[in-house]
C-alpha cells in the first residue's frame, strides 16, 4: 500500500481514538505537547508523524501505539476474522474451529458485551434497551480490537443493523457471512435447547424467513459469503480458510 493510504489509515485511527476518548482537537493536542495543526494535519494523512511524537499522541488518548500502527497496510485487518449472520448460521461452532485452525483467539461479541455490561445480554436489552446494546456492543468491538490483530470473532446477529458498528467490523476484520436456509437457522437454534424461537410465535419460522431476507443485503457486503445449510464443520473450516488465503 502506498505511503499517503498508510498515512489515511493511521489518520482515521487517531481520529476515531480521539472521538471515543471525548477529546477536542485542543485538548489532545495540549496533552501530547504537539500543536493543534499537527494533530489537525495527523487526522487528515497530511503528517509526517515521528515515532515519539506518534507514541505522546497514545500516551494521551491512552491506547495502546499498537492499535494505531499495528499492520495499517492491511485494508482487511490483518488476520482479524469477524464471522456474520442470524443466529443459528454456526457462528460459534464454525468460529471456535477456525480459531483452533488459525492458531488464534476466539471472541464471542455478545459474551464481552455482558462482561462489560455486568449483566446477562436479557438484562442489558430490559434495562437498557436496543440502544443501550448498541453502545455495549461499540464498546466491546472496539475493546477486541485493541487486544490484538490475531482473533477470530462470532458477532450477534443484528451487528448489520448498526451501520456504524458494522463498517468498523468491515474496515478492521476479514468478514465473513455465514449463510443458511431459514428453516437450519430455526433446527439449529432449537436444537440447541432454545425454545424462544417458538414461544408465543406460531408464525416464528415465517418471520424468520422475513428478517433474513431484509438483511441479506447488509450481509452480502461481508468479503466472504459461505453457505453452512448441510455441511459438516471441518469442510467448511477447509474452505473458509482456503478463501481467506486467497483474498490475502
């Protein structure tokens, strides 16, 4: 990749540091003894940032220098790999093979959403609500992200439905949409011991067929699209790390 994206990409980390950290341009500028056009520039990829100048503007939005530098050259976040669908496409199954496969940490999203939480995920929906999930959840990506470029990471299945959250999962993962027909969707999540799929909702299958449909465009912008309906986990462990080489 070309210095000026190098420079982009790096700009766009500081940028978004800074906006979670709450800080002004000012602010973050004074704190890293750096004026406020060197930051302006930094933001913008214009700056040609010095190691310790890069490492004072971490020190102040206190994150790790990794996270902004390590492996900026990679559009696709290195060997981040960020596994998408509705619940039941095999998330967890197929994420916890392939992070066996690719020698790296396995993430379940909804899981440090409740550690961050300090509640269980039902909870967080009744007392927080859906926007309140989604601050959880922004939080917590942002958080995995930060731990590393080596992790594979099974998302809840409404991450789409949060563009903003969705893009940041695109920009820093390889992702991938685990595919399925609706009616292996319903089996497996059953199958699993989970009988809310039914639970007052004779129509439970027809809606699921129709929420499947209206996300599978948000779904369809992931790097790899991989149908699970009716194949066992190594051969699709196979041939997800096969096409994850191939866009390497």
């Amino acid at each position: 990749m070309k210095r000026q994206t190098f420079l982009q990409e790096l700009g766009r980390r500081l940028r978004q540091a800074r906006e979670r950290a709450s800080l002004s341009v000012t602010a973050l500028a004074d704190d890293a003894g750096v004026s406020r056009r060197y930051v302006t520039e930094a933001e913008a990829g214009r700056a040609n940032l010095s190691v310790l100048k890069l490492a004072e503007l971490a020190r102040a939005l206190r994150v790790p220098l990794a996270s902004l530098v390590d492996h900026p050259l990679d559009a696709h976040g290195g060997e981040r790999v960020a596994l998408v669908g509705l619940r039941g496409a095999g998330k967890s199954t197929v994420g916890r093979a392939l992070a066996l496969e690719l020698e790296a940490p396995f993430v379940e999203l909804d899981q440090r959403v409740e550690e961050l939480a300090g509640l269980p995920l039902s909870a967080v929906f009744d007392l927080h609500g859906v926007e309140g999930y989604r601050r959880f959840e922004s939080e917590a990506l942002e958080r995995v992200l930060a731990e590393g470029e080596r992790v594979v990471i099974a998302t809840g299945g409404s991450i789409v439905t949060a563009p903003a959250t969705f893009e940041r999962l695109r920009s820093a993962c390889r992702t991938v949409w685990l595919s399925a027909k609706p009616e292996d969707h319903f089996q497996r999540v059953v199958a699993q011991g989970d009988a809310r799929p039914m639970r007052g909702r004779p129509r439970a299958m027809e809606e699921l067929a129709r929420l499947l449909a209206e996300r599978e465009p948000a779904y369809a912008k992931c790097d790899v699209t991989l149908d699970t309906s009716g194949r066992e986990v190594p051969e699709l462990v196979l041939e997800l790390c096969e096409r994850l080489e191939q866009r390497s």
